[in-house]
C-alpha cells in the first residue's frame, strides 16, 4: 500500500486554487492542522468568516484533491476562521473576572499537541485519573473533533442524561471522573464534518451545556494541532493553563512548539511538556530502547522556558490499558506508568491551584 505523507497531501493540495487570489491552497498559507493517520486526512482551511460561503467549493475540492490519491481511505477539510490583525481578543489571565468563567469549576486545562497520534488523549485521560487520585474533583472533555476517542479510553458505557435543571446534559461517570465527548454528539458510524463555526457552537455547548459542577479542574482534550477549538476555548472561558504533549521526534517537535507558540499568543500560560513514548520499555526483558532519541521534549522545554513536566514510556501495556477503556492510572495505581502520571497530575494542579502537591504521606520500612 502506498504511504501517505504529509508530504504527498501537501503536493496534492497545491493543485488547488483559489482564483480569487490567484494562487494554490499552500502558497497561501491556508492550510493548517494536518493530520495523516493510516490514511485518514485532516486538515483545516483558514479563511475569513465573511468568505465562507464563497470558499466551500474550494473546500470540496481540497478534499476532492485528496482523497483522489492512492492510499488515502479518507480525507477531511474544516473551514477555520482565520482572524487577521488584530490578535484575537482574549481577556489577560489576571483578568478572569471579566470573562465569565464556569460557575463551580475551580480551573480549566487544555491538552494539546501539535499533531495527531502523538498519546494527546492518553495522556489526557490519565492526567485527569491522577489528578482524581489526589482527591480532587475532575471532569474530562472531550473536544476531539477529528476523532473523539475518550468514551473509548475512559470506557463509558452509559450516554449523557438530562440534568436536573432539564436544560442541561449531565455527563457520565467513569472512574470517578465526569466525562463528556463529541463522540457522543454523533452516531459511531456517520463521520462528523465539522466546519469553523460548527466547532466554536459545539465546544461552547460542551462548556456551558454540561452539567459540570461543582468541580476543582476540567480537563479537555484538544483536536492536535493549532484550530477553531483552540481559538474558541482560549475565548470564551479563561484557562489556567495548558499542557502541551509531544513525542521525542523533532519534527513532532516542531509542531509542540507551533501550539506553544499558539497558546502564549492567546495568552494562555503553557504549564508544561510531557515528552510521551519517550523511550522502549520492553516487556520482556525489561530493557529501555530510546527509540525516538529520548530527551527532545526536555531539550525543548529548555529553550523554550517551559517546564518539563515528565516523561511517559512506550510500553504495550499503556496501548493495552488505554484502547480497553482501562485506563492503567486507575486500573494499575500501583505500576510504575500510573505514578508517573500522578507525578505529572501533582505538578500541574500545583501549579494551577498554587497550592503545594499533595504527596501521599509515604510509608518507610526500615
Ligand atoms: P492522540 O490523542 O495524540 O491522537 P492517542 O492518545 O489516541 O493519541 O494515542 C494513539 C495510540 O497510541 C493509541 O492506540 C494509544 O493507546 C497509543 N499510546 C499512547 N501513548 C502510548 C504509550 N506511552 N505507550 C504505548 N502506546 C501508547
């Protein structure tokens, strides 16, 4: 089967033109949030809104494009708006109470990463199940347009109900974690095609539509990339912060510092990296492989001045955990895997609350 690259879909989408500006899709910048995923393509158009309309043959045709090469099983475009100058609008951090926040949710983190596959959502799990582990409070979005997978990882077996007030969803249960997802907006077999607007409606009714309260911290897992998601988040409520995922390859790199760069523009602080699938532990023999070259997330997070909040293996037993809806923090708490992530969790709601880690008191045998 032939490979589908970043590379051969960026080729292919330079025959598209937009002939109101004479030029091809790539040569105007207008393509962002690539994601090539054994065959499934995604990516985003950014626009102005006011074009909307005029573009969506050009959008079809991106798509079109795309989906015609060999190998590609499907292809996905969402128009963004593109906001020119001036720099969106977002109320700085020590302002919060001019934004209303959510009412009886103490904080509100963002999970990124800069591209997809990179363990985004399995991080994002796991960091709220450690976070429950300290005692707190926790609820866990899902704002994955391109491929909700938490009802999946979290291992949700009930739907939202109506909430008390009858005007709200309240969300399941999983773990001891509340937990909310596109997925659960769409059946499982029609793919939702989400444009610019459709995803700033649905993460707002994600926000103010669930039934969260009370709660000391919502996580919520981004689409990769830098989207509309992002953007609508970043505006409508005030984050305390946002964790940036990214596997040690370079150019996976390149693309974490993209969101990073993305979430201090809106003015939202960055609270750290997580460099996942940091290294091979092999189950067998119990060696470490640093397949990726270990250590990149470190690297950067120096020359970027962001805190490295900790490093995550490679392991099967992560893949296992997390595609079973078993998640090891909750389902393993005594592996070695879960306390890391519960390293991380204390790092973050310290961070967040500026309250010091709560650390277990710790049993010594002498
Ligand atoms: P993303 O949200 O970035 O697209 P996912 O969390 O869905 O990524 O992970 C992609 C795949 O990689 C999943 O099958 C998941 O179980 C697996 N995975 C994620 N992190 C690890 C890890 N540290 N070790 C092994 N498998 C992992």
């Amino acid at each position: 089967m032939v490979e589908i690259t970043e590379q051969r879909v960026l080729d292919a989408l330079r025959t598209v033109r937009d002939s109101g500006r004479g030029d091809d899709v790539v040569a105007l910048g207008m393509v962002s949030g690539l994601n090539v995923a054994q065959g499934r393509v995604s990516f985003s158009l950014a626009i102005d809104p006011k074009d909307a309309a005029r573009l969506e043959p050009l959008r079809k045709a991106a798509e079109a494009a795309v989906a015609a090469l060999p190998g590609v099983v499907s292809a996905v475009a969402i128009l963004t708006a593109h906001r020119a100058q001036p720099a969106p609008q977002r109320t700085p951090p020590h302002a919060h109470g001019e934004k209303p926040g959510l009412a009886g949710v103490r904080a509100i983190v963002a999970v990124a990463s800069g591209k997809g596959g990179v363990g985004k959502s399995t991080v994002a799990a796991n960091l709220a199940l450690g976070l429950a582990a300290q005692g707190l409070k926790v609820g866990l979005l899902d704002c994955d347009v391109y491929g909700p997978s938490m009802p999946l990882m979290m291992g949700v077996k009930d739907k939202p109900t109506k909430a008390v007030d009858g005007k709200r969803l309240a969300p399941p249960v999983s773990y001891g974690v509340k937990v909310m997802s596109m997925g659960f907006l769409a059946s499982d077999k029609t793919p939702m095609i989400w444009r610019g607007p459709m995803v700033a409606n649905a993460v707002e009714q994600m926000l103010r539509g669930v039934e969260w309260e009370p709660l000391d911290v919502l996580i919520v897992d981004m689409p990769p990339g830098t989207g509309d998601a992002q953007l609508t988040l970043a505006q409508r409520v005030p984050l305390a912060g946002a964790v940036i995922v990214s596997t040690p390859q370079d150019i996976a790199l390149l693309d974490a510092r993209k969101g990073l760069n993305m979430f201090r523009q809106l003015e939202v602080p960055v609270l750290g990296i997580i460099e996942n699938m940091s290294y091979f532990h092999c189950p067998h023999c119990g060696e470490r492989t640093d397949v990726f070259g270990h250590g990149g997330a470190k690297r950067e997070a120096h020359d970027t001045k962001v805190e490295f909040l900790g490093e995550i293996p490679l392991d099967i037993v992560i893949r296992d955990t997390s595609d079973s809806g078993k998640p090891i923090t909750a389902t393993q708490p005594d592996s070695k895997h879960a306390e890391a992530f519960r390293e991380i969790a204390r790092k973050v709601w310290a961070k967040v609350s500026g309250e010091s880690a709560r650390t277990p008191p710790r049993i010594v045998v002498q």
